[in-house]
C-alpha cells in the first residue's frame, strides 16, 4: 500500500465524514450527501481503496467519532434503523470501482445499480432493526415507501454529479500522472 492510496483513501474517509453533518431529516432516515462521496470514492480510489475510505470512515464512528449523520456515532449505529445502509455503503463503493478498474463506458447505470445495492442491503437492515429490535414488523411494500421512495429523486441526482465530477477528476489525476489503483 502506497502512501498515495493511504493518503487518498483518509482523504474520502475525511470527505465523508464531513459531507454526513450536512443532513436533512425526512422520515426516519436522514438525506445527507453520503451517497454522492460514496459513489465518488469508489470512481475515484478504485474497487479495493474506495470501500477501504468508507470501512475508515465506519470505524471512525464505531469508536466514537461523531462522523454519521447529524453527528451520530458508536456502535449502536449500527443496529439502529439506518445502520444497514452504512453496510450497504461498503458495497457500493465496492461496485462503482469495479466500474472505474474495468474501465466500463456505462459507468452511471453502474453507480445506479450500486446504489440500489445499497438501497436493498439498508431495507433489510431498516426492517430487521424494525421486527426485531423495536418489535414492530412492517411489510416489504412500507419498509420500501418509507426509506427508499423518498430518496430516489435526490440519490439519483447525487449518483448524476458523483460520476461526472468522479469521472473529471479521475481523468484529471491520471493526465497529471498520478498512478491510481
């Protein structure tokens, strides 16, 4: 591991912990900018430095650092309502670097399908913390008009921008001469 690849990756780690104290409450799940640094980590660092940033930025949060949204952190996070679409960040970093290393020309329907990755894993987290944590089971039909539905239009455009400015600033990086991995 380079120090270019450290450096990059605490550099999206710092990006999204920053991004996630600009949140904006609708319903249970808050709308934050997470989605655009996500998707711009994994266009920007790569299938294996990408998920790396997000796993730092969880882990930062894990043990107290208040980088969630609206400051939120520790452990609980994780089995809140909102704890799977953490995971499912993971995931979908995972999957836009796939896009940017195999060098795919449809990158945005790439990051869609990445985001509705992160959409299906943070349901199930949502409607497991749901039934078995607050014991109030919900179906598949209200999990989906409750914590995705709201977000589409906003994830979508986030998606938009994260590959274009994702895909300038990688293009930059590489003209310039910076090996990225």
């Amino acid at each position: 591991m380079s120090i270019r690849n450290m450096a990059g990756a605490a550099l999206f780690a710092t990006l999204l912990s920053v991004i996630s104290q600009f949140s904006f409450p609708i319903g249970v799940v808050p709308h934050t900018l997470q989605v655009f640094a996500i998707v711009l980590a994994g266009l920007v660092m790569g299938p294996k430095y990408g998920p790396l940033s997000v796993v730092i930025w969880l882990l930062l949060g894990a043990f107290g650092v208040p980088v969630f949204s609206m400051g939120h952190s520790g452990l609980a996070t994780f089995i809140n309502p909102t704890g799977g679409f953490l995971v499912g960040f993971i995931v979908q970093a995972w999957i836009c670097g796939y896009c940017r290393e195999r060098r795919l020309p449809w990158a945005l329907l790439i990051a869609v399908v990445s985001l509705i990755a992160a959409y299906v894993i943070g349901l199930a987290g949502f409607m497991a913390s749901f039934a078995w944590l607050l014991q109030k089971p919900m179906t598949l039909i209200q999990g989906v008009a409750v914590c995705v539905v709201p977000f589409i239009p906003f994830d979508l455009i986030k998606v938009v921008a994260a590959v274009v400015l994702g895909q300038k600033i990688y293009g930059a990086l590489k003209k310039s001469g910076v090996d990225l991995p």
